[in-house]
C-alpha cells in the first residue's frame, strides 16, 4: 500500500515539474495566435482562432524575415567552418606523431575553460583594427575561433577510437593525407560532426552576446538581438512580442523533437567528460 | 651535348627531392587554421585584458603603464567600489540560491527518473526543454508572465483567490533578485538534471542488492552510497554553476536593463562590467576599470574553479 502511494507521489511530483517546465514555452506560442486584447483580458485562455496575423505583422512590420536570414546565415557559416577547421586540426593531431602534439592539445583544452566574454574589449579592438565593426563576418570569426576547443577535444576523443588500419591501406592505395581525411575518415565521423553541430548551432543561434556589442546596424540583427530592438520599440504590443520570441525558439525546439537523443547527448558531453 | 644531358638528368632529380620536402611540411596545413583562429581570437584577447588592466585608458587610446591603480581605483575609489562589493554580494547570492536549488531539486528528479518509473525518456526530454531557448528568450518570456498587471503569473494568483501573493515580482527590490534566480534556474534545471542522472546511472545496482540485505533503510544507502557514489557529477554541476553565476549577465540584461534594476538590486558584476566597458557616455577612462574588473572576475572564476576541484577530490579519496 505504501509502496504504491509511493509510486503514485513520484508521477505526482514528475508529473508537477514537467508541466513547470512545459507551460511558458506552451504559453509563449498559445499567445503568439491571439490579439493583443485577448492577452491582456484572458493571458492564461486558449486562442479563440488559430491567426497567423502576429507572424505577417511581424514579417512586414519589423522586418523580421532579415534577422531570420541573418540568423540562418551567421549559423551555417559558423558551424561548418568549425567543424570544418576543428576535424582538421583533431585528425592532424591524432594521426600524426610530431613531438609537439600533446602541448598543442593541452594548449586546445585550456580554451574549454576561457571566459570568452571577459576578453570582450580587447575582441572589440581587434575588430576595429581588422575594420569588422558592425559586421556579420565579425560574429562568424568569433564563433569560429570559440567554437574549436570543444570541437577538436570531441574529435580528437572519436578518432583515437577509429582504427589506423583504414588510413594505412588508403595511403597504400596512393591517397596523400587529405584524400584520407576526405575520402576515408571524413563520411566515417558523421555521429561525433553531429553532435558538435548540434551543440554550437544551439549556441550560435541563441547567443545574444557578440550581437549585442558587435553589431551597430538594425539591418544586420540576428533573431536574438532583433528580439532586444522589438521590444524596446513595441513594448505595449505583446502580440508581437510572443510571436517573434516564438519565431526564436520554434527552430530548435523542432529539431529537439525529432533528434532529441543526440542533442541531450551533445550538450551534456561537454561536462561529463 | 653532353652538358645538357647532365642537367637534364640532374634536374628532375633535385626537384623531385624539393617537392617532397615541400609536401612533407605541407601536413601542418591541417592545424595551423584552428590554431591561428584560436591563438588569434581566444587566447590572445585574454592576455591582452591581462595587459590592458595595468595602464591608463583614454578612450580606445592606451596611455601610461599605472600598475595596479585601476584595481586600487576599483576597490577604493567611490562610487565603483560600493557598486562593486553590492554586485559582488549578488554573485554570492546568485550563486547559492542555484546551487541549492539544482542540488536538492534537481537531485531528486534525477533520484525519481533512475528509480523504477515509466517515461523516463519522456520527463528526461520535457525538463531538458527549457535548455534549447535562447537565455534573452527566457528573460523576456518571464518579463512578460511576471508582468504585474497583465501577466500570467497574478492572473493566476488573482483567479485562485490569493490576491494577496501578486506583487511587482521584478519592480520590488526586495524580491527582484530571488525572481531571477527562480527563471535561471527553470533555464537550468533540466540541464542539471541530466548529469546528476548520468552520474546515478553509473553506480552498479549490485552494491544496492548487497546493502538491502544487510538491512539498510533506503535513507541510508542513499546518504551512504548514493550520494558519496555521484559525488564526481556533483562536483560537475557545483563548478559549472560557479562559473555561470559569476557570468550571469543576459538574463538580468533583458529582464531588468543594463541598469540591473530597481535600484542596482539585481546588478552584478557582468552588468557593471559592462556599463564599465561599453555604457559610459563619456567613454572616458573606463577600458581600464573594465579590464581590471575583468581580470578579478577571471581570477575568481579559476581560483574558486581549482579550489572546489581540490575539494572534491579529497573528499573522494577519503571515502
């Protein structure tokens, strides 16, 4: 009996965190289909009518469709050239035997522990000097260059797991040694590309931070910092406002759905390990 | 012609020799990418903060090397050193407000998901939901449930009959803080949940089987061996909060400004950091004060990092 009152009580408190958990975000896109009258008089109500007037007004209003495509554009950039430079750099790391090697990656790992935003003036001025201020190219070298040290750490970890035999018969074939990247380790690393793309699209997307401070142009706004100037200038117009915090988050949480796995198993390796 | 011959026949031969040496070194193509963005964009910004906090600033021109009088300056000199020791005391604050809240809280979910339950799949991926959002999302989301007249939150309260509980939450000074630390760690708490359950699931079930039949109570194996067992995931999750709390800056920026409102009551030192660095008018002498309050937050966040490191180590070995 009290074992099943037990079991009971763990559903129960389970059961009370998930919908802690669940309500804002179901809160936040129920809202982005109401009026703005609607919201005021009845927040917690359902929408009378499923309207994607709020998506158009934005689109049109605040030219939303610009920070979707800044946004989209800063992420894909950012994430190929890491993983990109990162499995480069990991396979020359783990392939080669130079004598320097174990200093190069310790001298990787220590960036896994930087506090990038505290380096932030003296980013701004190499930015000034390389004349980057106020441009998308900015965040992508940001991203980039903060993007490698978790990037080569996880390759690096996934290639002393893949057996040396492979590349040996490739060079034996006559493959140099980017052809072996390219042809032989490269299509096997697809699970470990994965898991690093998934953690810094995540990161790419929703970081506010660099935007903030390098990015002076309202044209230029990726979604986060696109957010910051709506409500700033539609601040009585909630409306709006749940719809492009909803235009934010949809993106990912849709990706989470489907490939829930990988993206626990990616944001948590980090710290595990 | 013999001549010719002999230098046609020595000529390829040098060359071949050159060509491979060349491609030998070619192979360093493969790091010197990461290495050049990373030395040039992570560490070396680094160092220069370092640098930059021991001279003189005006504007964006660097002046005379002054030592440590920024940090002199910071410590001592009025109005920065009373905004600093009250944004400092908020870190603390914020600080230990997560911890605990992750260590008891979030423990427990995890203790509940690892036990016999169905859905674990479920609740793991719905708790963790939050993560995926971006933190100027999550402030500005609760900036509007918290709302004091139209948001969700009193409304609710108001229908339930508690009217008496509605309040400004984000406009009293007495409660604005406390509020913040409440959406940080709904941000979190998922995220913490996932490692203290990779951290249960690590422990054999086997001990647990010999203990029962020793007849331990479940209290005791759990603060006996479970607790002593994930001590390694506590540890993690103790760290990474230390760091995210003396970091904090986006969720207190878009819920309450730069400003860190009402009042200074949620300022912290990323907030004056940044007014430091980037929201003076007069862009006066404030690239050095920033500097050297970023090399203090830097110091406090490896020192504290490698003492807790050093904590729990010992701590495990004596077990």
């Amino acid at each position: 009996m009290t074992a099943r009152f037990g079991q009971y009580a763990k559903y129960l408190i389970l059961l009370l965190f998930s919908f802690l958990m669940l309500y804002p975000v179901f809160l936040m896109i129920s809202s982005s289909f109401k009026s703005n009258l609607e919201i005021l008089t009845s927040p917690l109500g359902l929408p009378q009518s499923l309207s994607f007037e709020n998506y158009v007004m934005v689109w049109e209003k605040v030219s939303f469709g610009s920070y979707v495509w800044n946004s989209v554009y800063v992420s894909a950039l950012s994430v190929f050239f890491i993983l990109f430079i990162s499995s480069l750099a990991a396979f020359y790391l783990s392939r080669f035997s130079f004598r320097w090697n174990p200093f190069v990656l310790f001298f990787f790992m220590i960036g896994l522990m930087l506090p990038m935003k505290l380096a932030i003036l003296p980013l701004y001025m190499i930015m000034l000097q390389l004349n980057l201020l106020d441009t998308l190219t900015s965040l992508v070298i940001l991203y980039v260059a903060g993007g490698i040290p978790f990037a080569v750490f996880v390759f690096y970890g996934f290639f002393r797991t893949l057996p040396t035999e492979l590349d040996q018969s490739a060079r034996l074939d006559g493959c140099n040694s980017f052809q072996v990247y390219y042809k032989i380790i490269l299509p096997l690393m697809k699970p470990a590309l994965a898991t690093v793309g998934i953690v810094h699209l995540i990161g790419v997307w929703n970081d506010f931070f660099y935007p903030l401070i390098f990015l002076k142009s309202e044209e230029l706004s990726t979604i986060p910092l696109g957010v910051l100037t709506l409500f700033g200038e539609y601040d009585t117009e909630w409306n709006l406002l749940f719809a492009s915090l909803t235009i934010s988050s949809l993106p990912m949480i849709v990706a989470f759905l489907f490939a829930s796995k990988q993206f626990i198993e990616g944001l948590t390796s980090g710290a595990i390990k | 012609m013999p001549v010719l011959e002999k230098t046609t026949e020595i000529q390829p031969k040098t060359s071949k020799r050159k060509r491979t040496n060349w491609k030998k070194h070619l192979v360093h193509l493969f790091l010197l990418p990461a290495l050049l963005f990373y030395v040039w964009f992570q560490v070396y910004p680094i160092f220069s903060a370092f640098l930059n906090s021991f001279f003189e600033w005006n504007g964006l021109r660097r002046g005379e090397f002054i030592g440590l009088g920024n940090f002199v300056r910071l410590f001592t000199e009025a109005p920065f050193e009373e905004t600093f020791y009250r944004a400092l005391g908020h870190n603390v604050i914020f600080f230990i407000g997560t911890v605990l809240a992750k260590l008891i809280v979030a423990f427990l979910l995890a203790l509940l998901i690892n036990s016999k339950i169905r859905g674990k799949e479920f609740f793991k991926t719905v708790l963790f939901l939050p993560k995926l959002l971006s933190v100027i999302v999550v402030g500005f989301l609760f900036s509007l449930i918290l709302n004091p007249t139209y948001g969700a939150l009193n409304t609710f309260l108001r229908f339930i009959g508690l009217e008496e509980l509605a309040r400004p939450w984000l406009g009293d000074p007495n409660t604005a803080l406390y509020t913040i630390i409440l959406v940080n760690g709904w941000y979190g708490l998922g995220f913490a949940v996932l490692i203290f359950l990779a951290g249960l699931q690590a422990i054999p079930s086997e001990i647990y089987d010999a203990a029962k039949m020793d007849g331990a109570s479940g209290f005791t194996m759990l603060m006996k061996m479970t607790i002593p067992l994930a001590m390694p995931s506590i540890m993690v999750m103790t760290i990474l909060t230390f760091i995210g709390a003396f970091e904090t800056f986006e969720l207190i920026f878009a819920m309450q400004g730069s400003q860190a409102g009402p009042y200074f009551s949620t300022d912290v030192l990323a907030t004056f950091f940044y007014r430091l660095a980037f929201g003076s008018v007069d862009g006066g002498e404030s690239i050095g004060l920033g500097s050297a309050l970023a090399v203090v937050l830097f110091l406090m966040i490896s020192s504290a990092t490698a003492i807790l490191l050093f904590f729990f180590k010992r701590k495990e070995y004596e077990q």
